[in-house]
C-alpha cells in the first residue's frame, strides 16, 4: 500500500486530494512501541489546547478498565459516568449534539467476547445493556454515529475489529536509526559509555533490530550499563537470550539487596532465593501466552499460586498499576514491562519444566535429552503455524535457553548445566529444513535469527560466500540450505552500496521480491553506511530487467519511503509504459522521495504530459502545467537532478513544457538528455525560451539526432548570450547544423562571458572550431 506519514493529532483530517468522512481510527503497533504514551499525548495536547481543539469531548475507555466490567451492564451515558463522573453535569442528549472522540486503547487486551456477528442493534444511548454490546454497537456506527473512535491494538489482534469498520489504519513503527542511537545519547551522560553501547548494538544486527521499540532500549540500555561498569563482567550480551538472562539477574538481585539489605556476591544466590516465585510467574507467562493475555488480575495472580503483595515487589518484572477509578469499583491491574519479557519467562519456565513444575534435572539423562529434541522441534512447527507470529520470540529465548553457555547464567535456577550439544545440533539441522520450505520472508528471517540464538553461523557463513562470488540466482542456492536472494541479502553483514538486479532475477517478479532489499532502513538489517552522518547514494540498477508498469505501483512506495536511501535509479531499457511511468511519478512526488537520478530510456512512451499528467496538483489548466508541477516537486527533493529522456519518442509538442521546468526559480535540474527524438527546429526553439531564462541552471544539454539546423542554433546561440553562466556541455551529434550554424556555436565559444566549454559533434566543421 501506498504510505503517508501522519501525526497523531491529524488522524481524522482527509488526505491531500482525499475527501473521505473518518470515524473509525485502528492504530497497530508491536508490544511497548509507544501505542499508549501516543494516546495519552493526544489527550494531554487536547487538554492543553495544543491540537484538536474542535473536539468538544474525548473519552478514553481502555480495555483493561473495561475488563472489570464486563459482567455489568450500563446505558451508553451510564458508562461514561461510571468512568467520567465529571461530564454528569451535561445532559444526555446534548452529549450527542457535540463532536465525541472514544478512544479505546489496548484492543489486545480485551477480555470481551466482541461478538459483532450476533450482539443486539443498539441505537438508545439511554438504555442499559452489557459492555459488550455498547461497545460493539459504537464501533458498528449503530450507537452514537456523529461521534469519531480510535482504537489501539498489536498487529495479532486487529482482526477482531470488521474490515468494514476501520477506515483508516495507521502503523506507529517505533525509533528509526538514528532515533535509537538519539536514545542513548540522551539517556546516558558519560559519551565513551554511549559509544561503547551503540557500537556493540551495531555488531548485533538481532539486537539492533530490537531497539526500534523504545522499551527494549531501556531493557538493553539497563543491561549494558551495568555489565560495562563492572571490571570483570565477561562476555558482553549479543543475543536476545543473553540480555534477557541478565535482565533476570539484574532485578532478582535488586530485589534481593533492597528487601533483605545483604550484598549479593554471585547472581546465583538471588535466582535461588526467588526460584520458587520465579516459577510461578513463568507459568502465568505461558498459560496467559497461550491464551494472548498480556494484562492480568488478582484471581489471576491467585490461579498461578502467586502472593499479591509479593507480585508488588518485583517492581521490574511485574509492574503493579493501581487505579482509584470510582466509587463503583477498585481493582489492580498487573502486566509484564514488556511482552518480550513475558515471552522470556515463558520460554524460561518450559525450558525448567516438563508441564508439571518439575524441573528437568530430575528427568533422565537419555529421557531429558530426547524430551529437549522433541519439544524443540515442536515449538519451531508451532511458531511457523501461528498466522500472527505471536511465538516468534518465545521460540528465540527457548532456542537460546537450550545453549549449554547460556545455562551457566543461570545457576541457582539449574542444578546443573545440560549436556544439550546433540539436541542442539538435531535442532539447527532441523531450522535449516525448514528455511528450504519456501516459507514467507517474516518466517525465513525470524528462523535465521533462532539459528543465531543457538551461536549457529555455518548458514551466515555461506550466505557471505555466495555474496561474495559477485552473484545470486534461485538455481545457484536451489541445493543449499539458504533461503532466497533476497533475505539472504537482508539478513547479511555486507554493507551493499549498489544493487544490480541483473544480477538476480530479471522479472517483475524479481523486483518485487527484493523490494524490502530497496526499503533498506525500515528493519536496519541493510547497512548502507556504518556513519550516519554520511549520505551514502544507494545505487539501484533495474534497466535491461524485462520489468513491466505492473512492478512500478510497488516501486513508487519504495523510492518514497520515509526511511529509503536511494539516490540514483536506473529503469532504463524496460517495458513501462506510459502506465507504469504514471505510477512511478506517484512515489517521485512524495516528499519523502530523495532520489537525485532517474534514468528512464522507456519503450512505448508516447508523451511526457501523459505519463505526468495523472499527478497534476492543479487540473485546472493544460498538461503542460500538470508536467510543470509534477516535475518541481520531484527537483525539489534533489541537490542534482538529471533527466534523462532519451528515445521516449518525443516530439516538439513537449518542448514548451520542458522550457517552464528548467526556467522555475525552484528548478534543480542540471542534466536534460532529450537525444533520439524528434523534436526538430520548432521545438528546440521552444526550449530555448527556457533555457535562455536566467533561472535555468543547466550544465548539460543532450539533443542528439533530434534534428537541429541552423534555425535551431541561432536561437540557440541567442539563449546563451541572454544566461551564459551555467551550461558547459552541449551535444549536438548526429545533426546538421551547417555553416551557419557552426559560425553561431563559434561565437559562443569566444565568448568570455559563456561558460560553455565542450560541443559534441560528429560533423568536422564543428570539430574544427572546438571539440
């Protein structure tokens, strides 16, 4: 889908050439990537009367507070009393003459049956049902349909909502590149600490992947702290499984320290004061894993055997967050910081039992280690089961929790370290298997980073080399354990500066599937530049790729990508058409778009103006002026933007409209190659009003066999007279320009005032004057 970066406090308002009602808002974000700190912003912003004033009421109604309630039933009005007792002044019906905004934060956490198939219609704000139908109603528009809702949820669990529900989807996605390293300079003072943990993020693509979520920084940031201040603090964590470890290990001994006021000398000691506890809390993270809980009551506590008060004091892994809501009702509501720290204790507590709290250690040793095979294995089908990936990183820290080195960080929970070795290697092969099964690219890349959990590089290995002999094909790694080119490019160290597609597949097939190599910055998997600071120019060669228009809608997202780093652009030699040119100029109209070259020798173009026209910001006047706008908003983007439109079967029909381009005081073409086309004198002269405009700021000027004669180069001659300063190269080979016209071009160059410094040319009149 097309993309278009918005602001929270904008979510409601169409978009530029959109005039569509929204009502319904569905906002995704992964677990702790910012879905509630927006929310709470939005309000406090409106409270303040920073944005959004024209909301006369906003009501947030998160699911856990909604929770409570479910078994009770309310009117519309009655719930919004419950929870706002401020608004009882205001009338009922006069609510409904405001404009209302419900936000419904945390769908992910909602513990109501949300049957909109069989809930009763409900239109009475007045009148008394269960939750579930108020809320059911109010998404469906039946109840309160002038009022606007936003809805905030996990990927995994927006299909409860009706497709037909939503109208607009928007994706928060968390801290790109340079947001991650903003983080740690802000959050620590000591800058040789900052450089030392995000150069060792770096050397951790898993890590540095997992630091676009802001919480996990704060876990890494916590981790790294630590461990670089101790003196003897060993092997610095550079896998999930290893920073999640000493996560534990941080809070069970700050937890130890501040309650029982002793100095804990080896972690040990504090994972086997708190293993019994600890237990307990990894299976109320499995059981509420298995069932997509991420919030938890007391009788939930109390169903796992876990002590309330005691649950309050691990203030790092289960934070208490308790509400005064209303006279109605008081609870406490308990979650995990994070839910990768659930789905660590999770894997953590099945890593220690065999499903009846036992640990492994009182198992056989031929029995354990077959049962560790066996469970192994099962995961991984499993995880690639599940349609949300919801066990990804479950399946990561058991993996990893199965690696005899990472057991020896957990001493005090193990009676001794496991001989894992042949379960191990019976599970990377196994891994590897399934990487060949042509699954999907999220499945490919979660199971390549499962194989580094278990310090696993022989696959990594063979990716460099196949990189390394300078091309990919699927034939070339059909008898390998590798997956396709394109993750194998994804999930690489190279750095890659250009990719040639020719390299690969030559299809349109081909582009779409290495569309998320060109999106480069998105996951921070592709390094382009190890400095940040430095603009590297990603070179992408798709000319010659037997590509069609089909691939160019997909394209024209990619080079207008907030985060894409191309530069230069080469779909010359393709079969495009002036369809496929239509969707491209969507993406190079964006204003995230940064390209400063697109080459573009196209097959069946038969006019600029058409392939432009489609994009006019304006359709009150010719296609000219449509072509004029298309074409400023793509050179605004760009320091040094050249056009080439050599053999698009141009005629002079197009010239008037390339002379306003090149003469716009906003103009930053510098390079215009209109060679093979037959534009003759009457177009040129048409360009030359351009180029004789002391705006235009072309250095370089192609119109070769574009038939000019001497017509053509006495008004040539003329506009470079009138703007002397900036065109140094002219092409006019394969023409004939004449006597005349050579005497003309003479003049140019004796000129001191004119810049121009080389006239190509294959007649030998011409070569005689200058060459």
């Amino acid at each position: 889908m097309e993309e278009t970066a918005v602001k929270c406090s904008e979510i409601f308002e169409a978009l530029p050439g959109h005039d569509v009602h929204v009502r319904t808002v569905l906002t995704r974000g992964v677990a702790g990537i910012g879905k509630t700190v927006s929310v709470q912003k939005f309000i406090l912003d409106w409270a303040e009367e920073k944005s959004c004033k024209d909301f006369n009421f906003v009501f947030p109604l998160p699911f856990r507070d909604l929770n409570l309630i479910k078994d009770k039933e309310y009117s519309l009005i009655q719930l919004l009393h419950h929870f706002l007792p401020e608004v009882k002044a205001v009338e009922p019906t006069d609510i409904c003459n405001y404009k209302v905004l419900f936000i419904f934060d945390g769908l992910d956490e909602c513990r109501l049956p949300l049957d909109f198939l069989n809930n009763e219609r409900l239109c009475d704000v007045t009148k008394p049902t269960k939750v579930d139908v108020l809320i059911t109603n109010l998404i469906k528009g039946n109840l309160f349909p002038s009022s606007l809702l936003w809805i905030t949820s996990r990927p995994a669990a927006t299909g409860r909502i009706p497709p037909e529900c939503v109208h607009r989807v928007t994706d928060i996605r968390g801290f790109d590149d340079p947001q991650k390293e903003e983080y740690f300079t802000k959050r620590f003072t000591d800058q040789d600490l900052v450089s030392r943990i995000i150069t060792h993020i770096k050397s951790s693509r898993s890590l540095h992947i997992m630091c676009h979520i802001p919480v996990f920084c704060w876990i890494l940031a916590t981790v790294l702290e630590r461990l670089f201040s101790e003196a003897n603090s060993g092997q610095i964590p550079k896998t999930l499984t290893q920073v999640y470890t000493h996560f534990l290990i941080f809070q069970t001994t700050l937890k130890t320290e501040k309650f029982s006021r002793k100095k804990v000398t080896h972690p040990s000691e504090s994972l086997r004061a708190n293993k019994t506890f600890l237990m307990k809390l990894g299976k109320l993270a499995f059981n509420n894993l298995q069932k997509g809980n991420l919030i938890f009551y007391e009788e939930d506590l109390r169903e796992h055997g876990i002590d309330v008060n005691e649950a309050s004091v691990f203030s790092g892994l289960c934070t208490e967050v308790f509400k005064e809501e209303t006279w109605l009702y008081q609870g406490k509501v308990y979650c995990f910081v994070h839910l990768s720290v659930q789905e660590y204790l999770a894997a953590l507590y099945t890593f220690l039992s065999d499903g009846n709290t036992s640990t492994l250690s009182t198992v056989s040793r031929q029995h354990q280690e077959m049962k560790l095979s066996h469970l192994l294995k099962i995961t991984v089908d499993q995880t690639l089961q599940s349609n949300d990936g919801h066990l990804d990183l479950y399946l990561r820290f058991l993996l990893g929790l199965s690696v005899e080195s990472n057991q020896t960080f957990l001493q005090g929970l193990l009676t001794h370290t496991q001989d894992s070795s042949h379960d191990v290697q019976e599970t990377i092969l196994y891994i590897k298997k399934m990487i060949r099964s042509n699954l999907s690219t999220e499945r490919t890349i979660n199971l390549l980073h499962c194989l580094n959990e278990l310090n696993d590089q022989s696959l990594a290995a063979e990716i460099q080399n196949f990189l390394s002999s300078g091309g990919l094909s699927e034939e070339k790694t059909g008898g390998a354990y590798l997956p396709s080119p394109a993750i194998m490019l994804l999930t690489s160290e190279r750095t890659l500066d250009e990719f040639d597609l020719k390299k690969y597949i030559r299809s349109d097939d081909g582009l779409i599937m290495f569309l998320p190599v060109l999106q480069t910055s998105r996951t921070s998997i592709l390094k382009v530049s190890d400095d940040s600071t430095t603009d590297v120019k990603f070179l992408s060669r798709l000319n010659g790729c037997n590509l069609t228009g089909e691939c160019c809608e997909m394209f024209a997202s990619t080079v207008s990508s907030k985060f894409s780093s191309l530069r230069e652009v080469d779909l010359s030699e393709n079969d495009l058409q002036d369809s496929g040119v239509e969707l491209l100029c969507g993406g190079l109209q964006n204003p995230y778009c940064k390209l400063e070259t697109l080459r573009l020798v196209l097959h069946g173009c038969s006019s600029v103006e058409k392939s432009c026209a489609i994009y006019a910001l304006q359709s009150s006047d010719t296609s000219r002026v449509k072509l004029v706008l298309g074409l400023s908003c793509l050179q605004q983007q760009c320091f040094h933007f050249a056009l080439v439109l050599k053999r698009c079967n141009l005629s002079q029909i197009c010239c008037e409209t390339l002379a306003l381009v090149i003469s716009s005081n906003s103009s930053r073409l510098r390079e215009l190659d209109l060679s093979d086309n037959d534009l003759e004198d009457s177009g040129v002269k048409k360009l030359c009003v351009g180029l004789g405009n002391p705006y235009c700021k072309l250095e370089t000027l192609r119109l070769s066999d574009c038939g000019v004669t001497d017509e053509s180069c006495a008004s040539l001659t003329l506009a470079l007279h009138l703007n002397p300063l900036h065109l140094r190269e002219l092409d006019l080979s394969y023409n004939n320009p004449g006597e005349p016209g050579v005497k003309m071009l003479s003049s140019l160059l004796e000129n001191s005032n004119c810049k121009l410094e080389k006239v190509r040319s294959v007649l030998s009149l011409i070569n005689t004057v200058h060459y």
